[in-house]
C-alpha cells in the first residue's frame, strides 16, 4: 500500500498534512483481453489524473471551503522526467509532456522536469526540515512555450508561490501579492515564479493561463506537469507542497530559507521575504 500525505483545509484557509494511506490495497486483477497498447495507455493516463485532481480539489478547502481533507504522492526519488541524478547539468536536461495525455488537459499542463533532490513534505508543525537544503531546480516552459528553468544561483533570491485555478484562498492571494507589486514592497532583485499546479478542467478558472491573465499576473509562470507512473504533480511533489497556495524562497546561493502554506496578510507576507532572503 503507498503512503502519502493527507492534506487538510483548516477554516483559516492554511492547510497542513497528516500521513495517511492512499489508493488501498490492490488484488491481483484476473486474466482479461488486453487493449491495444495505446488504448491502454490512454485510460491509464485518464485514470491517474483523474485520481491526482480528485485528491487536489479539497486542497484548500473547494470552491466551497468545507474544510474537507485530501491526498497527495510523498516525495521520492524520481525517475524520468524527473530524476534528481540523470542529467546533473540542468542545461542537458529536456522536459517532455506524457504521451496520450488527455486533450482536455493539455491546456493546462506543462513539460517539467526537477534537477536535484526532493523536499521533505513540509511539516504539520515544528520545524521545516527543508529549511537549509539544496532547492531542486525546475527545468519547463512558460504557457507562451519559452524554455525555462527556475535556479536561484543563476536567477537570483527566488519565491516560488503554488497556486490551483480552483482554489478560493489563491484567488485571494493573488491580489495581495500584485498589492506587494504595485507598491514596490518586493525587493529589488526578487525573481517572483508562479506554478500552476492541481489543475483540473472541470474546475472554475479553467484555462490556467487565462486566469493568471484575469488576476493580473505579471510575474514568470509555469504549468506544472503530471508524472502518470507516480500519480502525481511533478514540481508540487519535488517542493513537497502542503496545500494551496504555497510559497517557497530560495537564496542566492540555492538554498531554501522558508515555506509556508496558506494566505498571509499583506505586512506578513512582505516580511516573511524580506526577513528570508538575503538581499544586497
């Protein structure tokens, strides 16, 4: 049986992460005609992004923000795309899109890949144990199709916020960070990367694209991408995400200095980065 994170809308709109068991215990199927390989593929891939959006859409509570709870994939070690060891250089590294991806999701779903270890799940209390490690690098594309990576040694002081398109609590965020924006309390030099992530298209706000549009952001943004093997969200799982939206800052030199889950009041916000990173 895999084990997972269970995440947890608190009525705040935070949300925090329990251990729990996911997708149970499975049989052994009986014999049965098999499909046609692509056939197969296809409602395997249908069925795994069914699962992962499925667990996500609680995440933060719903468009309803009953509060009720859901799953997510731990963090571990990948394998392709996203393999920590395979290539080191994120310059050799090429993200790809799932084959047979379902149309409908191919609006909101990007080629990613992760360079580097993943994050420890962020913790229900206490101390983050990913504060002081090596951030994974992210190696994708922005919506308008330009190659990117996310690297804070090479960008700069980074803050890389999760958002859903159906999350309450990201539409909530999004203008107070554009509030931040607009009245210049982001430091200069802060490279600021939006991931769309938990996509869903039978969700509101769908396209992703369009909505960031909508809210005003004007900051970097990439698509997340669905690792079909794994049932998961690629980059979200790498960060090891504890709902949404979430925030991540990364150093100069790489390193992680804080997360967090949930909204933040704007003078929080501003001084959770300010105090996090080092700024010349």
């Amino acid at each position: 049986m895999k084990r997972s994170r269970r995440i947890v809308a608190e009525p705040a709109g935070e949300a925090t992460i329990e251990n729990g068991a996911s997708f149970g215990e499975r049989s052994e199927p009986k014999e049965k005609p098999q499909p046609e390989p692509n056939v197969t593929y296809r409602r395997k891939c249908i069925v795994a992004i069914g699962m992962v959006a499925a667990m996500a859409l609680t995440a933060c509570g719903g468009d309803d923000d009953t509060g009720s709870s859901a799953t997510t994939s731990t963090p571990a070690s990948a394998t392709d795309p996203t393999d920590p060891s395979d290539p080191s250089d994120p310059s050799e590294v090429v993200p790809t899109i799932a084959p047979d991806l379902p149309e409908e999701f191919l609006d909101g779903v990007g080629p990613v890949a992760v360079v580097g270890e993943p994050l420890p799940a962020f913790p229900i209390e206490g101390d983050d144990p990913a504060v002081g490690m090596a951030a994974p690098i992210l190696v994708g594309e922005t919506f308008d199709g330009e190659s990117i990576r996310i690297d804070a040694t090479t960008d700069g002081p980074t803050w890389v916020v999760f958002l859903a398109h159906w999350c309450p609590h990201c539409n909530d965020e999004i203008p107070v960070i554009n509030q931040l924006r607009d009245e210049g309390r982001i430091p200069e030099g802060v490279n600021v990367v939006g991931v769309s992530t938990a996509f869903n298209p039978g969700r509101p706000n769908w396209p992703p694209d369009e909505w960031l549009d909508d809210r005003d952001w004007t900051f970097t943004a990439i698509p997340d991408g669905i690792d079909i093997e794994r049932e998961t969200y690629i980059a979200a799982d790498a960060f090891g995400i504890g709902g949404f939206p979430f925030s991540m800052l990364v150093d100069g030199d790489g390193t992680v200095t804080a997360r967090w889950s949930g909204g933040r009041p704007i003078d929080e916000l501003e001084s959770l980065v300010t105090s996090n990173l080092s700024l010349s």
